[in-house]
C-alpha cells in the first residue's frame, strides 16, 4: 500500500530529544520492507514558540506560517537524519515534487508546503493527490471525540464516524476558545471532499503506528474500528 502518515509535532518533537525521532525511524524501516511510506511531519512546540516571538515583534500571519513551515521542514530533516540512507536525502518543498521523488523507492519525509493550513492539511491533500491507500493521523489524542476529553469528562471517544460526521464534530470543538481537534478542519473537509480512508490515532509510541498500519490489508479492512483509534469511513 501507499500510506500517508501525519505525525504531530507534538509527538515527534515534544521535547526534542533524539529518542522519538530515532523510535519513528525505526518503524518507517520496517514499514517500508512492505509499503511504500510518505511522511509529513509536524512543528509542534518550537513552530508555535517562533510563530509567538514573530508575531509579538510584528509579524503578519503569513509571515508566522512561513516560520511554522521552516520548522515543521526542520523537523523533517532530524527525521531524514535518523533514518540515513532509507530516507529521501531532502524533504520536498511541494506536493508535485513529492510525487516526483516517489519513484526514488526512499521513504519520503516532508513538513509543510504553503501558508494558511497545517501538516494535517498537507497530508490529506497529498494522499488524494498521488492516489495513496490510506492516511493516517498520529496525534497526541487516541481518536476522535465528541468534544475535547480534556475539558468535558462526557465526550465520548468514536469507534468509526462517517467523514461528514468528522467535519461536524472538528466544526463544534473549533468554535470553543482553547479547544484543540486532534484533526484541523480543512484536513476534515479534505477527507469528507476525496473520500479519504483515515484512521486517527495517538502515537507517542511508534509501534503503536506499525501495530496498526500492519493489520490494514488494502481495502479488506473498511468499516472496521481500530484498537488504537478512530476510524474515518465513507
Ligand atoms: P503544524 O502542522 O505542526 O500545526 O504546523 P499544529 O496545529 O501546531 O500541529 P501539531 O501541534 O504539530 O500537531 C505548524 C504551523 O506551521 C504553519 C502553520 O502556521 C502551523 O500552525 N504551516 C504548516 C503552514 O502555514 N502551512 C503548512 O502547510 C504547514
């Protein structure tokens, strides 16, 4: 299979220790002895630290994109670094030069590509664009829930929801001040748009991605739930 993985920042680069980057790496190689991988990679802290000093000294929202952007491509690069020879020595700029370098036969790891969205955007887009299998969202929640479990002890955690659902329950939680989604509403209305097989899941530990990606069989799996998240059927 073609599979698109969205890793936040937030769990890639928490704490900015090598620990993460070197756990992921290790399970892109073993994933990639039976898919084809691309990765997009999230700012996490640091973009959101350098997008507050650059907005406190004047910098338009643009502006601060760009540098959520250069950090979520630096994030990329650590991870191209763990992995050495089986990753694609750049991360592509663009979604036409990702499809491009596909064909390299590296696992391919990229971060943001143009102002306005985030990483969860970049990865759905890219998941229609070069016609990918599945894309997964490795996030800090474990799923999709019917409002920020962190702030209401009544959300409930979905099994499976439709795409519409999503985009609905994304909507509700956004308009809440300081309520996060684990999945950013034009990533949602992407999936919901391209009909994009999608499981949401919390990845702090790698081999919970690989348990996961491995039990997937290319379009046997549909409308089943997964044990370590939410799955997006159509
Ligand atoms: P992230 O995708 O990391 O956003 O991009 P996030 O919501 O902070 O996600 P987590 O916490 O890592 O999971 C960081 C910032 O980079 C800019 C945006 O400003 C975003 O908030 N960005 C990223 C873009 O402008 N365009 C992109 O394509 C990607």
């Amino acid at each position: 299979m073609l599979i698109v993985l969205s890793v936040g920042g937030s769990i890639l680069a928490k704490e900015l220790k090598p620990d993460s980057f070197q756990g992921y790496a290790d399970v892109l190689k073993e994933l990639s002895k039976e898919h084809d991988i691309i990765v997009v990679t999230g700012g996490g802290v640091a973009a959101r630290d350098y997008i507050n000093v650059a907005r406190s000294t004047g910098a338009n929202e643009v502006d601060c994109d760009f540098i959520g952007i250069d950090i979520t491509r630096l994030n990329a690069k650590l991870l191209i670094s763990a992995l050495g020879d089986a990753a694609y020595h750049e991360p592509p700029k663009d979604y036409k030069e990702a499809q491009s370098v596909l064909s390299s036969g590296k696992i391919i790891i990229m971060g943001g590509v143009i102002p306005g969205q985030t990483t969860d955007a970049v990865a759905a887009i890219l998941t229609e664009y070069l016609g990918a299998d599945l894309l997964v969202i490795s996030t800090a929640v474990d799923g999709v829930y019917s409002a920020d479990p962190r702030k209401d002890p009544k959300a409930v955690k979905y099994e499976t929801m439709t795409a519409k659902q999503l985009v609905d329950t994304v909507m509700k939680n956004e308009m809440k001040a300081g309520s996060k989604s684990p999945v950013d509403p034009l990533a949602a209305k992407i999936i919901e748009r391209c009909n994009i097989e999608t499981i949401v899941m919390e990845g702090s530990d790698p081999q919970n991605v690989l348990k996961v990606i491995m039990q997937e069989k290319k379009n046997d799996q549909k409308r089943k739930s997964v044990d370590l998240g939410t799955r997006i059927v159509n």
